[in-house]
C-alpha cells in the first residue's frame, strides 16, 4: 500500500487520529490527505470525498441510454419478492416453495 502522492498529504498515527480527530476531519474537508499508520506501518489512506455537480444536460445525456422503466412491472416484482411484514419472512418463504419439507 502506497501513502497518497499530493502536497496535501500527512502522515498520521492511530494515535493522532484518535486525538486530533477533529482537526483531522476539517482537514479533509479542506481537501487533505492522511496516511494512517500502526506500529510504524502504512495501514490506510483518509481522503476527501470528491464530489462533482452534474449539469442538467450531462444528466439527460447519460441517461438517454438508460431503458424506460414499467411502474407497475416494477410493483409486481416487489409485491412478488419482498415481505412487507418483517416478522413473517420464514412462514413467508416457505409460502413460496423456496424450501423443501423433510421427506418431500
């Protein structure tokens, strides 16, 4: 594992990441780089989040190859699929046929 190559990078112990986590996060939000290290060694990379806003017409050109979807189609297949009562899904399943009684 390699430390990150930016002239905003820092090395870093477990130890400083526990006491300096604060200072730490404002770091990366101003777009800073930390290897962590253990014992000596290179154990992980904190890195900002990068995000990037997407003009509208960006949007629309990615998705023009996207297929339509089917509003119903799409509620039939989880009406289908997912239990909606959380305390049922064993009964639930075997309601199916997903699992062989013993013998059968």
């Amino acid at each position: 594992m390699s430390t990150p190559e930016t002239e905003h990078s820092h090395r870093i112990s477990q130890q400083d990441l526990r006491e300096r986590s604060a200072e730490i996060l404002h770091g990366l939000e101003r777009g800073e780089w930390y290897a962590v290290t253990r014992d000596g060694r290179h154990i992980g990379d904190l890195v900002p989040v990068r995000r990037r806003a997407v003009s509208r017409a960006e949007f629309a050109a990615a998705s023009r190859g996207m297929p339509r979807l089917d509003d119903r189609k799409y509620h039939e297949d989880m009406d289908q699929h997912v239990n909606a009562d959380p305390y049922d899904s064993y009964d639930h399943a075997y309601g199916r046929g997903e699992f062989a009684e013993d013998g059968e």
